[in-house]
C-alpha cells in the first residue's frame, strides 16, 4: 500500500513538472496607443496687444499685434477659427466708419487685410497688415491686424494643425499670385479666446 501511494505521488510530481513549463506568465498586453498631442490654440490678450500660440500649458509662439479702438473694439469670448484666406479681398462692413469705403479686390493697394485672413466670426478676423506701426497699439476697427511675415506663419500653422495642410510648394504657388484670392475651410477648428 505504502509502495502504490508513493508510485501515486512520484506519478503526480512527474504530471505537474513535466506539463508545467514554469512560474504562469501573464497574458501580453499590447502596448497602449500614446494620446494623441494635444491641440494648440490661440490666446489674445486685448491688454497686451499679444497674440499666443499654446499647446496644453506650453507657449509655442507670441506675436505683437494691434486690436480695436475703444470705439471699435475686439470681441472678448471663446471663438473657433474655421477658415484661412489667402491674398484676401475686403468688403466694407456695415458700420459708420466704411461709409465712403468700397469693395478691393486682393493685391489691390488700398487692400487693408494683407496676405492672409484667418476668420473666426466675420467681419472679425485676424488679418495681415503693411502698417507696422499699428502694431503693440489699439488701432484698427475690432479685427486683429498683425505682420504679414506672421500672418503667413501663423495661417500655415493652424492650416497643418487642422489636418488641412498643403506641402510647401502650395503656399509659394499661392502667395506668388497675390491678385488670387484662395479661401480654406479648416477641416478641424481651432479654438481662439480673445480676453
């Protein structure tokens, strides 16, 4: 008796260790997806004449600009850009100061919206201008007025974080026929907080 319970056991010591190919490893995992990086947006400080690109809590850019007169001032509150124009035209808006001002077609020198617009809520935008002079003051009549060379920067910028991007050699064929207007709706918006 005594010999079958050790047969027994030598049998069920050999079952467990030669079935066993060691310590029970979990289950692999796939590796999570990394978040997707967070999308930037604007910030303009009407006090400061300072337009801010962030990521999360992380400034990417800053550009002086110009905002609106205290008679024509900057709208304050959350917006989303949904549109890019290149070489813009300009069509007066309904207001006492545009009484003797007409439509101007783009690359027209009296032309006051530069090489792009970026439109949140017209006739409020973000627009190019050649007065340099403006800038870091409150001059213009409510929309954003800021240097051409930054415009562009900055128009490419939200057109590639939209998921509405163009390889370079678009921008130069676009730019290159200033008297063109060409108008992007964005794909994704961006969010905008004028405060």
């Amino acid at each position: 008796m005594l010999k079958k319970i050790s047969c027994l056991a030598a049998l069920a010591f050999i079952l467990h260790t030669g079935c066993s190919e060691g310590p029970v490893k979990p289950a692999r995992q796939s590796p999570e997806p990394a978040p997707a990086p967070e999308r930037i947006r604007l910030v303009i400080s009407i006090a400061d004449r300072q337009l801010s690109v962030l990521r999360g809590r992380d400034t990417l850019r800053s550009y002086p600009v110009a905002v609106g007169q205290a008679e024509y001032p900057t709208p304050r509150g959350e917006f989303k850009i949904h549109q890019i124009d290149w070489n813009p035209d300009w069509t007066p808006p309904e207001s006492d100061w545009t009484e003797n001002k007409e439509y101007t077609p783009p690359a027209d020198p009296e032309n006051p919206m530069g090489k792009a617009r970026i439109i949140y809520q017209m006739p409020y935008t973000i627009h190019g201008t050649k007065d340099l002079e403006s800038l870091g003051g409150a001059e213009s009549h409510g929309s954003i007025r800021m240097a051409n060379r930054d415009v562009v920067e900055l128009a490419r910028l939200i057109m590639e974080e939209s998921g509405s991007g163009k390889p370079a050699e678009w921008y130069s064929q676009v730019l290159a026929d200033s008297a063109k207007m060409v108008s992007v709706k964005l794909r994704d918006s961006i969010p905008l907080t004028n405060k």
